[in-house]
C-alpha cells in the first residue's frame, strides 16, 4: 500500500487531515507533493497509471515545533483514483474509506522500520521523503464505526495544530431520504456514493447527518476558572440555488460531542442535475469570507422520466391541437394529416423538454 504523510508546516496541511476525516466514505479529495518528496518507486509508477486502485493509508506527521515532535499518527484508510504529474508536482486523487483504530499506530511503526531514516526527523536527512509504498496489511485496521473517528481525533488533539478554539473535528455520517412515514420502527437508509458523489432525487427531501466533536479546552486560570471557548459553529452552504435548505443553515457546536442535521431538497425536474453542498467551520470574530476546514459533498440529482413525459405530451397536445382543430373546421383533416401533426407536436415536446434535440 501507499502512505500519505500530511504534516503541520502550514496550517492547510493540517486542515486536509481534519478533511479526510470529515469526508464520508467514498468522499473525494486531493493531495499534493512536490517530486522530491516522493519516493522513487512511487514516483515511477504515477506517469503509467500503475497507483490505480492501489489502497493507501494517509497519515499525520507532527513537526519540529509540536510539543511530541515527529510523531507518526495513522488517520484514514483511502483509495488512489487518480495519479497524475503536472510539472514538477504529483498530483494524487483519493477516495476516503475506512477509519483506523489506535493500535493502528505502533503496527505502523512497527512496519516502516526499513525507511525510518527517511521519513521526517530531527536528523533532517536529505532525501526526506512524504509519500512512500510500504508491505503493510491494512485490511486488519479497517474500522467503519464513530469509535475509531473518535479515538483518531483524540490522538490528534494532543497537537498543537488540532488544540486551537478555531478547530473542530466533524465526520459526514449520512445522506438519507426522509422518509412520510413514522419514524417508529424505521431507520433512515444512507445515499450511496458512486464515483465520489450522493446518488439523489429531484424533488425529495433529505437529511445530511454531521457528527461534530470539539475537544479543545482552555486552562484553568488562576481563579480556577475554565474560560468558555469562543463560538465555533459549523455552516452548511449549497453551491447553487437548486438546493434549498428547510432547516438552519449554520449550528453552533455547542458541547464535546454533537450531531447536527441539515434538511434540504431540489425542485423536481425532468433533466439530472449537478450539484452540491459546501461543509465548513466558521469562528466567532471570523469575516464572512473565513473558510475553515471546508468539504465539498458532491451530488447528482436525477430527473425524472415520468414528468418527462407528461410535459412532453402536454406540449406535443398544445402544439398539434390547434392545427388539427382548424384543419377539421375547413373540412380538410384527414387520417394522413392527423398523424403528421400528433409526430410534429410530439417532436416539439419531446424538444423542448430535451434540449440537446434542438442543437444542429
């Protein structure tokens, strides 16, 4: 497998770790490296498509300056989509999947034993490399519950990057359809993702599950007093006016552990229809344009074939309708005509209601 190292040496280097863990499974992102930071092996295989498929485990490195310097922490299980190099940079497309429990990190240690002395350390080596292949059985580690989202966050929250009132961890548990039934007895069935995106439906409802945590807390003072960290809430925004919310738009994560619910629905429509929703933080004292941590969910609403026909006769009726009337009214309708002008009008509803037909 692949390991991705991620550390702290700008502060969107360690946002794309809260990223991959907030992303739900099958959710799409990307990573960056410079050549030199690829090991040889890895480089070799991006310019013939050889990474497809392969499974990767994206990891955190903490950095010099962090109060546990260079320690390794496992974060998420990913799968390689995409392998490409533009310029000097490779650019890597991965697909979120399982999380990865704590005891994860010693195995991990264990394994990379062989390139220690390559990976980022106080020594400095001169061929430090952030994205390496390794012999490790990763399908032992896959963990697909909130435990291991929650044990991650916590080892990451020791560092000083994570450790900030301006962060939180959040987690996409689910899309669902919400359902005109009760909720006695049933459970709401999560969205697939295909190909990175929520497969949905025009004109139904649904609900976007968010589990929030925010574990950072200020010292106590010297009254023995634990000040209340400033505001942090997490804001849901549509990328265009397709998707309108039936719920608040913006939640503030006001406690440790918290699970926020957004509602929202597109207007039937007879055309698919490319969307989605933008997940971020927002601080208190923030300006309106301060994006943290932010994700984009991908949606593709389908249409619907059943309206596309209804509006389709109804035009093709409105259009051959009249002609017919008039014809019969001068005593010249016949069989024939009757025909071409219901095919006439059925072309123009069909028409209008597909434009790809109108273009030449």
């Amino acid at each position: 497998m692949i390991v991705f190292l991620s550390s702290s040496a700008r502060a969107r280097y360690a946002d794309d770790i809260i990223r991959m863990l907030a992303l739900p499974r099958g959710g799409q992102m990307q990573f960056r490296y410079d050549g030199k930071w690829l090991a040889g092996d890895v480089r070799s295989r991006v310019p013939h498509e050889q990474l497809a498929d392969e499974y990767a485990l994206v990891c955190f490195v903490a950095g010099s300056g962090d109060p546990i310097p260079y320690e390794l922490i496992p974060i998420r299980i990913a799968r390689v989509i995409r392998a490409e190099s533009v310029g000097t940079s490779y650019i890597f497309t991965l697909a979120a999947d399982a999380y990865v429990g704590e005891a994860t990190t010693g195995e991990l240690r264990a394994a990379i034993s062989a390139c220690r002395e390559r990976l980022p350390s106080a020594a400095q080596a001169p061929s430090e490399i952030y994205c390496f292949s390794l012999d490790f059985e990763w399908r032992a580690h896959q963990r697909l519950t909130f435990e291991a989202f929650e044990e991650t966050a916590k080892q990451l929250s020791r560092h000083k990057s994570f450790a900030a009132e301006q962060s939180a961890f959040f987690a996409v548990r689910q899309i669902s359809k919400i359902s005109g039934r009760s909720w006695f007895g049933t459970w709401p069935r999560s969205s697939a993702v295909e190909q990175g995106a929520f497969r949905l439906s025009t004109g139904k409802r649904y609900e976007c599950e968010v589990y929030c945590l925010r574990l950072f807390e200020h010292s106590i003072d010297a009254d023995g007093a634990r000040p209340t960290p400033k505001e942090l809430a997490l804001v849901a925004e549509a990328n265009d006016d397709s998707i309108q919310f039936a719920s608040a738009k913006r939640s503030v994560i006001d406690s440790r552990y918290d699970l926020k619910r957004y509602v929202f629905a597109a207007e039937p429509e007879v055309m698919r229809r490319v969307s989605g929703i933008r997940l971020f933080l927002s601080a208190e004292g923030d300006g309106e344009d301060r994006v943290r941590q932010d994700i984009s969910l991908q949606m593709i609403f389908g249409g619907s074939l059943v309206l596309a026909s209804i509006r389709a006769v109804a035009i093709g009726i409105a259009t051959a309708g009249p002609g017919m009337i008039a014809a019969n009214a001068v005593g010249k309708l016949s069989s024939g005509a009757a025909v071409l002008m219901i095919a006439l009008g059925a072309l123009a509803g069909i028409s209008a209601i597909f434009p790809s037909f109108r273009k030449p």
